[in-house]
C-alpha cells in the first residue's frame, strides 16, 4: 500500500511555507507560483475569511479586522479580535495551516493528514503544545514538532555521518534567533540558541520609512506616516525597495499622487543607496552579531569550531548580513538553499524520514565559482589596481543577478575598464581573467562619479556583465557563454593533466597520432605558461612599483590570449615577460 504523505511546514511570524519530499528530495508547494504565504488572517468587509496575501494587503487599511505576527502569541491564555468576533492564537494560527493543508492536498491530488511543524528552538512546552494544537484544529495530526534550526540544518547535513556543528542564523520578518546545532550520527541536538524576538526585516523597513518620509516632510511639509492610505503605499514601495537594495546598489522610492496638500497631488520619489541604508541598518545587524557571540560563549566554541553556517529568514538575503558573519567568523555562509525556505524544507526531510523514505540531498543549482571584476583598493596599506571585488558569490543559487558601484578616481575620466574574473582570491590577478571591456565617453565629472556593473548569471552558464554611467545611463556589456561549464572542463583539465603526469612513466603509451600530439604540445605549451604566471605572481610583491605595473600587464596580456585560445601571443608575451624577469634578477 502506498506511503501516507507527512507534509512539512514552517510557521512563520511573517509567512508560513509547506514542503514535501518526493522522489527523495524536498521541495516547497507552489501556489500560483508563489511559495510564501504571508502568516496574515482578516475578515473582509463582507465577514469572509482572507488568509494571506489578501489579508496582509488589508492589514494597514482594515487593522481592525486583520491579525498578523499570532505566532507571538503562541501559548497565551487570550482572545484576538478579529472584526467582531474574537478567536485564540491557537484557532488563528490554524486558519493558516488550513490554507497549507489545502495546498498541499491540491498539490499530491489527495488527503493529506499528517505534518511536521517547526518552532522556534526558544518555544516553550505551552507554545509547543498551542502549535500541536493549531494543527489538530485545521484537520492535521502533528507527528512531530521540530526546531527550526534543525530543520534549516537537515536540508544541509541530511546524510552527514560525521560530526558536524552548524550555526543556523536566522533573520526573518520580525524575530531574529542564532543556534548552534550539532549533528552526530542523524541525532540533532541544539547547543545553544539565543535571540531576539522582536528584531527583524521589518524593522530595517521601518528604518527606511522614516527616512523617506522625513526627506518627504522636508520637501513638501506633509507627513506621509499620519495618512492611512498613504502610509500604506509607502510601506510596500519602501519593502519593494528594501529587497532591490539586496541587489543593486541604488533604488529609488517613487509613488504617483501619493497624498494631496491643499487640493494638489503630490508625488514621492526618492533614491536610496545601498551604503546609506547599510548606515541605518548596522546597528541593528550589530546586535545579532552580538547574539551570535553569545550563543558561541553559550556553546563553548570558537568560531573556527563551526563547520558550516547557514542563513534561514528572508531578511538574510541583506549582502550586509553576510558579509558581517564572514568577517567575524571566518566562514563564508552557505547559500544554496533559499533561506526563505530552507526550515520548511528540513520539515519535510524530517517528514520523510519519519514516513520511512529515503532521503537524497537537497540539490540546487548554484554557482560553483565567483564573479567580479577588478578595481583600485588597498593592499598591504598600500593603494593597489587589482584587487578583487566579488559581485556574485560562489554557492549563489541561479539564476542570479547583482549590481555593484564603483567610482571613477580622477575628475572628467573619460573611459573604464572592466576586467572580469572567476576566483575567490583578494588579489584579482590571481583569479581567472574571463573577459573585459571598455566603456568609453563618460560625462565630464568630477571624480567619484558612479559606475554601476553588473553581473546576471543565467541556469545555462551564461555571463552578462554590464558597466552602466549612473547619471548618463551610458551603458556597455558582454556576454561570455559557458562561464561555469567552462571552468568546470578547465578543472578537469587540469586534473587530467597531474594525473597523467603521476600516471606518466607507468602507463603503457599507444601510438598517437599526428593531431594527438599537435594538441598534447599544445597542452604542454598552455601548462608551461600557466606555471611561469603562477611563479610571477608569487614573486610580485617583490619587485618595485613601476616593474609591477609592467608585470602585471602582461600578465592580463597573457591571461587574455590563453582565454581566447591565442596560444601564439601568449607565447610571445610570456616571452616578453620572461625578458623583464631576466632584467630584473640581473638588477
Ligand atoms: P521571513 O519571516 O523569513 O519570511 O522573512 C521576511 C522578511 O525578509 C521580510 O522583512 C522581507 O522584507 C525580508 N526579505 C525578503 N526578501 C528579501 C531580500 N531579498 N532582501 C532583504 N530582505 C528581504
């Protein structure tokens, strides 16, 4: 007889996700395509039961017959009102499940009634019980109630034999939690959790709301917050722009006739950079990295202990959330599973494993490399043209789409040069040159004059890189095919080439023929070449500063020619660079 299906949900302050694994692997339920539904219940004016989108877009005109953020709630003796009627956290919570149990049903084409729910790994027994109950009343028995960090650990470490200690941060809506959870032979154990339960995305929206709105009231004399409407449409414009900031480093604020002043429309539109709503927000991202320390105080580990971090929440998709973890850990954090999603997800493995199936790693397409070009900075305290600026990360799921600014460093430059490269190495000229391109014909500014460039990455491999001028909207781009396949066979390459070194004197040589060894010097010739690039780069901090210019640029010289499969220049330019190494060591 078939398997019952156990479905995995995540109920969230914010929005809620169910999950099911199938064929061994787990993935979230799409309604309309949409795989959060807002944790948001009303009554329309007309009495009818709305459950998310449509009651979270009532919530700011209708607060009265709206509930949101119940899951704070949890484990209260009290009554939520509603319009005119009055329910416990409990009842609210289950309309939300309700509309899961439904999707789900609707999903598999039959019954489902059987879940796994997660909570919060602060959750007390009451809150517990008041989650096991909610789900008794939307029609599911609840087989099991998991911590949300375990969850968001399994959909990484659901095969792992050995030992591994994760730090789960997780950043969503309203509630911040960091745990370090150990996993040792399938028994998951949380170590140490600490939290705040009322910080999260919201906030940084809040943040940025006042903000606009007192830029609003300066210009204008009119204060958007004390307008219902009004302050309803700033409240999503400022979300929406909240989520392009995580990938662009400019969005503007703009809303039509967004409130009267003496009878006269007035309209909103205001640009926000990414450094200044990084300003805003860094306090607060400061106080979760205190968290941080504390849950590792709590746990009695270093940071250089942990084996993996893992971002759950959707506010961690802040690039300032990242890139502060990996400077006070050390540890880049794994991005692979959609933090929206992933404690849903870990529900349904752990659903799985419960149903007696066989659980197959969570896969998702993700960039094995990173992406992003060179430009002027420090190094070794010392001003240095090439260092590297990644713009899309390694683990990044696909497709994936960024955008950073750069500055022009002299008034009226005229032209810029975009230099592409694929590694993780600070110093670009130590990753891989993959393309480049001139944009040319700049507006005479002064220096500092915004440059955006950005990179899409496509499922196929594909590379845009576009350099944009800020105030001209001059724009350029390239495409380079391949960018991941590419490299993929260079490392095989690679690879191949040291095992048939190793293998070389043993292995039992056939007859080659002409082109077989046309193209093994060939392959002689590139490794020869890549080995010099390679010594010279070591030795660079050595030489003096005018030698390193001229260096380096053959060396792009080089790079490019490999790329382009010119091995003839690059011949005659390692052989250039040979002639100033000669110089050199004979000065
Ligand atoms: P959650 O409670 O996990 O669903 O997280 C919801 C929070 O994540 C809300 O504050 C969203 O505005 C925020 N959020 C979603 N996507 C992004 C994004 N790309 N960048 C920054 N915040 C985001």
């Amino acid at each position: 007889m078939e398997q019952e299906p156990i479905i995995g949900i995540d109920l969230g302050t914010t929005n809620s996700e169910v999950a099911i694994l199938e064929g061994g692997r787990a993935h979230v339920i799409l309604e309309d395509g949409q795989a959060l539904l807002p944790s948001v219940v009303g009554l329309s004016d007309d009495g009818q039961l709305l459950v998310g989108e449509a009651a979270r877009n009532q919530w700011l005109l209708a607060p009265q017959r709206t509930l949101r953020s119940v899951k704070r709630r949890m484990g209260e003796d009290v009554k939520l009102t509603m319009g005119d009627q009055e329910f416990s956290p409990q009842e609210a919570s289950a309309m939300i499940l309700r509309e899961l149990k439904l999707r789900a049903q609707k999903h598999l084409g039959r019954e489902v009634s059987k879940a796994v729910i997660t909570v919060p790994a602060y959750f007390n027994d009451a809150q517990r019980q008041a989650t096991r109950e909610a789900g008794e009343l939307a029609g599911l028995e609840v087989v099991r109630i998991i911590n949300e960090p375990t969850a968001a650990s399994l959909t990484y470490e659901a095969n792992q034999s050995e030992s591994q200690k994760i730090l789960v941060y997780d950043l969503g809506g309203g509630t911040f939690d960091v745990s370090i959870v150990q996993i040792e032979k399938n028994v998951v154990e949380v170590l140490a959790s600490h939290g705040d339960t009322h910080l999260g995305g919201d906030d940084f929206d809040k943040l940025l709301i006042d903000h606009v709105a007192d830029g609003f009231k300066n210009e204008h004399g009119v204060d958007l917050r004390e307008d219902l409407r009004a302050n309803a449409c700033l409240w999503r414009a400022v979300e929406r722009a909240k989520i392009r900031l995580s990938a662009e480093p400019y969005a503007r604020i703009e809303e039509e006739f967004i409130i009267q002043k003496k009878g006269k429309p007035l309209h909103l539109s205001i640009e926000v950079s990414r450094d200044e709503y990084e300003g805003m927000i860094r306090p607060l991202i400061e106080r979760t990295m205190k968290a941080v320390q504390t849950s590792l105080e709590n746990a009695g580990l270093q940071a250089e202990q942990i084996d993996r971090i893992v971002l759950a929440g959707g506010a961690t998709r802040t690039p300032l959330v990242g890139s502060e973890l990996q400077e006070r850990t050390g540890r880049e954090p794994h991005l692979e599973v959609d933090p929206d999603l992933c404690v849903a997800m870990g529900a349904a493995i752990q659903a799985g494993v419960i149903a007696g199936a066989d659980v197959g790693a969570v896969l998702v397409d993700i960039t094995p490399y990173t992406f992003g070009v060179s430009c002027l900075g420090m190094q070794n305290g010392m001003p240095y043209p090439h260092c590297f600026s990644p713009i899309i990360h390694k683990n990044t799921p696909l497709p994936a789409s960024r955008t950073q600014a750069y500055y022009t460093t002299y008034d009226n430059q005229e032209r810029v040069d975009i230099h592409i490269y694929q590694g993780d190495d600070p110093d670009a000229l130590k990753n891989t040159l993959i393309g480049r391109f001139t944009i040319e014909g700049l507006s005479d500014a002064p220096e500092n004059n915004p440059i955006t460039c950005g990179i899409d990455l496509d499922l196929d491999g594909i590379l845009k890189v576009t350099a944009r001028e800020k105030v001209s909207g001059l724009e350029k781009h390239i495409v380079i095919d391949n960018a991941i396949s590419r490299f993929e066979e260079e490392g095989m390459s690679v690879a191949a080439e040291r095992l048939k070194h190793l293998f070389g004197d043993t292995e039992e040589k056939g007859e080659t023929t002409s082109q077989d060894e046309a193209v093994s010097e060939e392959e002689n010739e590139t490794t020869q070449i890549r080995t010099l690039l390679e010594r010279v780069r070591g030795q660079l901090p050595g030489f003096a500063q005018e030698n390193q210019d001229d260096v380096i640029a053959l060396i792009e010289d080089i790079d490019d020619a490999l790329h382009k499969g010119d091995l003839g220049q690059a011949q005659t330019k390692a052989q250039e660079l040979e002639d100033i190494l000669f110089y050199l060591d004979e000065a």
